[in-house]
C-alpha cells in the first residue's frame, strides 16, 4: 500500500516518550513510548511492503530543537518500517516561523506538490503553531478531491501534564473533525435560517 505521512514538526526542546492510548478500536497503539503518536499508531498498522512517504512539516525559528525532532521522528519510523519489512522515505518541508499569506500560500503549494497521487493518506497534527491544522485540511482536502487520495486517518496526541511532565497521553481521531469542515463547504443555501437547520440535520445523521 503506497502511504502518505504528513507530521507537524514541534519547535519546543526535549519531546518527550509517551505511551499513548487509545479508546478506539480503529486506533491501536503500541504499548512502546514514542514521541509522535502518529508512530505509536502506524508501529501497530504497517504491513511488509508498505511504501511510505513522510512529509516532515518544519517551522524554522531562532532556535534549532526542530532538527533533532526531525531526526527523532525519522529514528522512530524507520525502525518501525525495518521490523515490518517496509519502505520509507522522508521530505523535510520548512518554512520561517511567520503568520503572512505568502508562507502560508507558499507552505500548501509544497505540502501539495509532495503528496503522493493515489496513496492513503494520514496526518499527525499534535504539534507545531496554530496556522498548521488549518493549512494541513486544506492540503487533504486537496488531495481527496483532486489527487485521487483517501484520507485515511488525522491523529492528534492529547497529552496531560503536571507541571512540565506528561502523566498521561492519549490519540485521539479528528476525522470527524475533517468531515464537519468538509460537510460545512458543502452546504448551497442562501436563506441563513435554511442553512442552519441543514448543517445541524447532517450533525444529527
């Protein structure tokens, strides 16, 4: 199966191994600690002959944490893909740390262009500014409509902390999250009390 991953890279120091769980049956986990939780869920689902290709979303600051996280996601997956017997390949996409349209318009023009026609396509949204959820939907959105994709799974690791220690971490499934904005665009009413009482029946299927 050809594989698309496409990870928000966190800028913060010292990422630390979690174990996460899961309380859905449609996201197994590896009872091993990983940093991302996108790995703790593929370390469970990869097959031999998977190829994948990860896109490694970087914001680059004043610091340089990013580029061990980089490398900390690659030691990660790549284990996991030679205990299974898979392929993987890795695209570092880096922008600066900035909010102007430009970067933004200039970070989805390259998420697209590296995402793989025709592949299954999963997201990890944990980390990373707020501007990279949005700018990754956009970017699936893309790829489900037009680059014949499926997407997959859209993961997001909720960790819960005391003080600066993480005492607990769960993933968490926002595909559905993915759906409600997709669901929204799809609305064609022009009367806003119609509009409303739509998007709340199709919440209500």
């Amino acid at each position: 199966m050809k594989r698309t991953i496409i990870c928000n890279i966190p800028m913060k120091e010292d990422v630390a191994l979690k174990e996460f769980t899961s309380n859905d049956d449609s996201l197994p986990v590896s009872n091993d600690a990983y940093r991302y939780a996108i790995n703790s869920f593929l370390s469970q689902v990869l097959k031999s002959g998977d190829e994948l290709k990860a896109i490694l979303l970087v914001k680059k600051d004043g610091n340089s944490f990013y580029e061990k996280n980089v490398e900390d996601f690659k030691d990660e997956l790549t284990d996991i893909c030679k205990s299974v017997g898979s392929a993987s390949e890795y695209v570092v996409v880096d922008t600066v740390f900035s909010q102007d349209k430009a970067t933004h318009a200039h970070l989805l023009g390259r998420i697209i262009d590296e995402i793989s026609n025709d592949s299954h396509v999963l997201a990890d949204i944990t980390y990373g500014p707020k501007d990279l959820p949005i700018l990754v939907f956009s970017a699936l959105f893309f790829a489900e409509n037009y680059l014949k994709c499926s997407i997959d799974n859209i993961v997001y690791g909720q960790a819960e902390f005391k003080g600066n220690e993480v005492v607990s971490a769960k993933i968490c499934d926002m595909i559905p999250l993915y759906c409600l904005s997709s669901l929204s665009s799809s609305i064609n009413c022009d009367d806003p009390e119609k509009a409303r009482q739509m998007i709340k029946t199709l919440l209500s299927i």
